[in-house]
C-alpha cells in the first residue's frame, strides 16, 4: 500500500510539473525570432570566417537562448514561489549560465548581419555608429559599473520587501528576471569579451 501511495504522489508531482510549462508566448517568440537571425547571420559569417564562427559558437549562443528560456517557461518558474532552491536555480541560470552561453556566441555581429538588408544600412547600423550611444555602451559594460549594477540589482531584488513584492506580483517577478539578466550581460561582457570588443 505504501508503494502504490509512493507512486500516485510521484505521478501527482510529475504531472504538477508538466502542467505547469507556461510557454510566455512573448518570450517564446523573442527567443525564436532572435535564433533565426543570429543563426542567419552566423551562416553568412562561417563562410567567410569559419575559424571565428565555428560550431560550438552557435551551440553556444542557441544553449543560452534555450536556458533563458527553460529559466523562465519551464516548471522551474513555477515552482519558485514554493520552493526555494528552485527560485535561486533559476536566478542562478539568468545569471550565471545564459549571459556567459549568450556571449560566448559573439553575437553582435551575427545578429546585425542577419537581419534584413534595409534593416541594417538604414536602421541599426547608423544607430550603432552614433558616437554618444557607443560611449554610453562603453560605460555600461566598463567592469567597475558593471560589477557595482550587478551586485546592486542582487541584493535589492534579495531584501525581504522586494523578494516579497517579486512572489506576489507576475509582473514585477518579470521585471527582477529583466534586471538579473540585463546586470548580468553587463557583468559578464569584460569577463568573455566577445569580438569585436576591446579589453
């Protein structure tokens, strides 16, 4: 009897857990959207710098996107509000798995490259070329703010009123994840320094 209980409790948490996927159609589409361009623009630069662009560049940058993704869509969301050990695991993945996978990727130019042609003459690249946003970008990864942002963001969204406000509310539970994975790419930008980057 004991083992039949045993059973139809794990088939109760196994089922809790599938059910619980939430498949963020927002989310689910910008990580789609974003694997195809930078895939796009990842083709187009293999052929020309294969040595750069290598396969473990892609595997890398698509494995950053999907543990973003599992972070945020799997049963791991779900369980955050009652356990946690699975809230802080998926801290830990927004923070210390996804930004380095993401960079890891060299995606700024993949990502530029795969967009559509019109996109990237008039659109993004004179943006990018303006000189105020490149020293803006430059301030934000520099590793003495970046490492200031981040901690800050860790112990704020950590402190007892706002780690409460995170559990009861989908919306700033959202807006901590935004915050931990923004600190983090800015923290983890000097630390891999994905070309073309300077150090």
């Amino acid at each position: 009897l004991g083992a039949v209980e045993r059973s139809r409790g794990v088939g109760e948490i196994a089922g809790a857990a599938l059910g619980s996927w939430s498949f963020a159609p927002g989310l689910t589409i910008l990580v789609g959207v974003t694997a195809v361009i930078y895939f796009r623009g990842w083709r187009v630069l293999r052929a020309q710098q294969p040595e750069r662009f290598s396969g473990w560049r892609l595997a890398a940058f698509l494995g950053g996107l999907a543990t973003l993704w599992i972070a945020v869509s799997s049963p791991l969301d779900a369980f955050g509000g009652l356990l946690l050990q699975v809230h802080m695991l998926q801290h830990w993945l927004l923070m210390m798995l996804v930004p380095p996978l993401l960079w890891l990727g060299l995606p700024a130019i993949p990502l530029l490259r795969g967009l559509p042609g019109v996109l990237q003459r008039d659109g993004l690249g004179p943006l990018l070329a303006w000189p105020a946003l490149q020293r803006f970008a430059r301030l934000l990864v520099h590793p003495v703010f970046a490492w200031l942002v981040f901690v800050a963001f860790t112990w704020l969204w950590h402190a007892p009123g706002a780690y409460e406000l995170a559990l009861r509310s989908p919306f700033w539970h959202e807006f901590e994840h935004a915050c931990f994975l923004a600190s983090a790419l800015m923290f983890w930008h000097p630390v891999v320094q994905p070309w073309p980057s300077r150090p």
